[in-house]
C-alpha cells in the first residue's frame, strides 16, 4: 500500500501527533509498504531533525489543511490523520475517495473515519452501533523502538548515585511553563536529588536560576532524550504521549495533567496505579506538600516501586505499532 501521514507539531499544539504518526509510518514501511509524512514541523528543529534520521520520506504542507486534490493525484490507498486542528467536514470529505484512519485522543470531533485508532490509557470502545472499525487502547501503544529498547527488567534505582535521579520532561513545547514552576516548587531540594529537566529552549536559563546545583542538568529539547530516559530513578511528566512511553519502559513517574484531553488519562493512571498523580497544572502551585512527598515516594518506598513497575510492564508491551498495522492491512484489503 501507498499510505499518506498527515499530522503537524508547533509550540501551541504540541509534538504528540507527530511523533506517534512517525512511529506508525517506520512500522508501515518496516512491513513492507510505501509511506510519506505530509506535516508542517519547521517551527520544532529537533522534531525536524528526528525526522530526517528516520529515513522516512517527508514532505512540508500548509498547517492544519488537507489537501483532496494531491491525495488523490498521488494515488494514496490509505491516509493517517492525527490533529485536532484540521476541520473535521475536511476529514469525512476525503473518505468519498480514499479510506481513512484517525488517531484521536477520547474525542472523534463528529468523524465517521473507516478506522480509528485510540491509544489512550482512558480510551473506551464505542458504540457497537458506530459504523466504524475500532483499535482501542493500551494494546495499540505506538511505541517507538528507540523506547522500546529501554524497556528495564528491574524496578531498582539505574543511576547508581547516592541521589535518585529525577527526570522532568513536560510535553514537546511546554506551553504554559510548567517545567519553569516547578523548577521553583523543587528549589528547596536541590541538594537532595539530581533533577534533569527536558524543556523547551526558552525556559533553561529560568530553571537553571532556581536549581544552581543541577544547572547543568537543564537541556533543551532534543531528539536524543531517550539518553537521560536510562538515568532516571523516576520522572515527573505530563499525562499524554509520554505516559505510554513511560509506562513501557517501566519508570516510576508522577503525572499532571497539562490539557483538557488529559484529565480521563490521569484517572486512568491511578486507577490502574502505574503512576501517581498530581491533577491539573493550573492547580499545581497549591500542591507542593503532595509534589513533595510523591517525589519522597517515587524515590524511596521500593514496594510501591515495584507494584507501579509490574503493572505497567503488563499494560504496554510496545508492541503495539505492529499490531495496528496487521489490523488496518486486513480492513484495507
């Protein structure tokens, strides 16, 4: 098959969609099958640069825009969409030529697409009614193999350091500054652990400024985060993507909810305890004794560590990119 991947990353709307849309494409071209990433990403240069190392042919567009008349020029049998922004008339107007699968994210937005994928911890089925072909779930984690091979076999400390380490990493561009506030919430216990912050470019020398002890533990965003993924004891991160990455692998991690889309994750989490939480993050400058003492936790009480680690070994195995490309192969054809 020819399949077209359609998703866009900018500072606003984040680099979810276009990070899992990749990882879908590698599995798709792994197996055989010819694809093209159609996504505007120049405003992110490190997901630019992760794009290029895939060896996936991409191509530039105009955000938030699909474009009927090239899908069907260039003869796609199958396109992937993942946004929330591209008008939904948009979307059902192009399943008339061409058979579509949306990645979406607990909300269909009035789509009727010949597939759906939610990955999502929260993801419910819907309707036996609704006409469309559902692959919902953790089982389907897009999961990519640079994570995948990280997967640990231990819920025991990695850094061997008398300090846990701690790794902060908030969504793709952080739009509301979160790493930045908590960066001041941790300022007290600089000394005590080794935090690592990935953030966006803009917030490192603020966060630096408030942990003068890890300085020089403040990185920019980066392709290669999958390096400070093996030192860390626990994490703190944002409830969307990351979490199935995380959760893969096997960190013991603290989660906060930084979007609406969010909020049914972080329920999720606890209800299935592969993490703890911490709610929204608009409220999280009223939540230091909890951040405290989740950190306390995280780090040091090895029966909770061990419990969050098999339960998240058993939930998301990463293979869940090949089992999405079986699926969609057979209802194609």
């Amino acid at each position: 098959m020819k399949i077209a991947f359609r998703a866009d990353a900018s500072v606003e709307q984040g680099t979810g969609h276009v990070v899992r849309s990749l990882t879908l494409a590698r599995e798709f071209q792994n197996s055989g099958h010819q694809v093209r990433l159609i996504s505007n990403i120049e405003r992110v240069p490190w997901l630019s640069k992760m794009v290029r190392q895939s060896e996936v042919d991409w191509q530039n567009c105009v955000a938030n825009e699909l474009n009927l008349d090239s899908f069907i020029r260039e003869r796609f049998d199958f396109i992937v969409i993942d946004s929330y922004n591209i008008p939904s008339v948009s979307i059902n107007a192009i399943m008339s030529f061409i058979p579509v699968m949306a990645i979406v994210d607990n909300d269909m937005r009035d789509i009727v697409p010949t597939l759906v994928l939610d990955q999502n911890l929260a993801a419910a089925n819907f309707d036996s009614s609704y006409p469309t072909k559902q692959l919902i779930g953790p089982t389907y984690s897009l999961v990519r193999q640079e994570i995948l091979e990280l997967r640990r076999d231990s819920s025991l400390w990695v850094s061997k350091q008398e300090a846990p380490t701690a790794l902060i990493m908030i969504g793709g561009t952080d739009p509301t500054k979160l790493a930045v506030k908590l960066s001041r919430m941790l300022c007290n216990l600089d000394s005590d652990y080794r935090f690592h912050f990935v953030t966006a470019r803009e917030n490192v020398s603020e966060i630096a400024k408030w942990l003068p002890k890890n300085r020089d533990n403040v990185h920019a965003l980066s392709s290669e985060i999958q390096e400070l993924l093996k030192l860390a004891d626990f994490a703190i991160s944002a409830a969307g993507t990351s979490s199935l990455d995380l959760t893969c692998i096997g960190i013991p991690t603290i989660y906060i909810s930084i979007a609406s889309n969010q909020d049914a994750n972080l329920e999720a989490i606890s209800k299935r305890n592969i993490g703890l939480t911490l709610g929204q993050s608009k409220d999280i400058e009223q939540r230091n004794e909890n951040l405290i003492s989740s950190l306390e936790k995280c780090a040091y009480d090895m029966s909770l560590r061990e419990t969050l680690f098999q339960n998240s070994q058993k939930l998301v195995d990463g293979k869940g990119a090949g089992r999405v490309v079986r699926a969609a192969a057979e209802i194609i054809r």
